[in-house]
C-alpha cells in the first residue's frame, strides 16, 4: 500500500512538473517600449545669427521646464530640412514645436512654428510666445509607436 501512494504522489508531482513546464512561455511576444516621431521643418525668413533651432516635444502645454525630448539643432541656411526624435516614452504629447533659444537668455527661448492642421501655417504670433491655432497632440502608445510625416512650417523672422 505504501508503495502504490509512493507511486501515485510521485505521478501526480510528475505532471504538475510537466504542466508547470508547459506553462512557460520560452517566446514571449516582446513590445516595443519606446516610440518616435520624424518629419520636415520647413523654414521661412532669415535665419538669425546666433541660437540653436529645434524640434521639441512637451508633455504638457503650456510647457512647463524642459521638453520632453528634442531634435538635435538644425544647420542654419537650409530652408527644408528633417528631423527625428525617438527614445519617447509612451504617453500623450499636446504639442510640437520648432523653436529657437538665445544663447545669451536661455529664457528668452520662442516658438517659431507648432505641429497643426495646417502644416503651410506656423500658427504662432509674432511674439513667439503665442499659439494662435490648436496643435495636434501625438499619442505614442502600442496601437502607433512610429509617427511619420510630422511636418511644421517655422517663421525665422520671429527670432528678431
């Protein structure tokens, strides 16, 4: 009788070994984590003498300290040119902005153009403080990692 319980208690640990085997997923289906936007600016006006211009992406509007993430700074001369930012964190972006920071008042930074409907609009007043329009929010979640085609047109002429 010992015996046959010995057998059947090492039976029924046998399959739940088995079954726990079984239950491991050996190729899990891996998600991306992290999400990009690209796009052309396209820049009208002259290009001022000092500063940097770039993409910025805010986690929030009115933006509140730094971006969320940017593009690296344009080259000045060139009126179309690309960007892209990637290493985005899922979430949702009110707005994208093209902007240029004084190096002599890093506070005294200015919009020159925003991502909206109408990409041969800037949107922006001429005080580069002020949205005249509504941006379009991007939203980088599993459903749409990968946001192409993000086109904004900037005003040089605000920087003066």
């Amino acid at each position: 009788m010992k015996r046959h319980n010995l057998v059947m208690l090492l039976a029924v640990l046998g399959v739940a070994l088995l079954n726990l085997g079984c239950g491991k997923d050996d190729n899990p289906v891996k998600t991306e984590e992290f999400g990009e936007i690209s796009g052309t600016v396209t820049f009208v006006g002259t290009w001022p003498q000092t500063g940097e211009i770039q993409v910025s992406i805010w986690a929030s509007w009115p933006p509140m300290g730094p971006p969320a993430a940017a593009s690296t700074a344009f080259q000045s001369g060139q009126n179309v040119q690309t960007y892209k930012i990637d290493g985005l964190s899922k979430g949702t972006y009110p707005v994208i902005t093209v902007g240029w920071r004084d190096p002599n008042n890093p506070a005294g930074a200015k919009v020159l153009g925003v991502y909206w409907a109408n990409k041969d609009s800037v949107g922006v007043a001429d005080d580069g403080i002020t949205l005249t329009v509504q941006p379009i929010a991007i939203e980088i979640s599993d459903n749409k990692l990968v946001w192409n085609n993000i086109d904004i047109k900037a005003n040089l002429d605000i920087v003066k």
